[in-house]
C-alpha cells in the first residue's frame, strides 16, 4: 500500500529496532521512571534517520 511513497534508503530508519526492543524489554519490567524520556528520544532518532535516509537518496 506505501510501497514507493518513501525512498528507499529511508529504511534506515529501521536501524532504531534495537531502540525500540530496549524500551520494550523496560516498560515490560516495569523500569517506568525514564520512559517518556526515552520515548522522545526514539521519536527524535526515528525522525533523523528517515530524514538522513531520504536525503541521502536525493544525493
């Protein structure tokens, strides 16, 4: 269905699964006191990478 809406080198954005499965495993354990921190964080370096990705495709 967003097959071609994206460039592809903006799949470096799949870069942050790491991220993601570390708050994952965090929220699960119930480590809660940073987490809206660190979700703003995420939010941030998802937004680099796609934004670095689609840049560098335009290169």
């Amino acid at each position: 269905m967003a097959i071609g809406l994206y460039p592809f080198l903006s799949l470096a954005s799949l870069a942050s699964a790491a991220y993601a499965a570390k708050l994952l495993k965090e929220s699960m354990a119930g480590k809660l006191e940073k987490l809206d921190f660190e979700t703003a964080v995420y939010s941030y370096l998802i937004g680099f990478l796609i934004l670095a990705g689609m840049t560098l495709s335009l290169a």
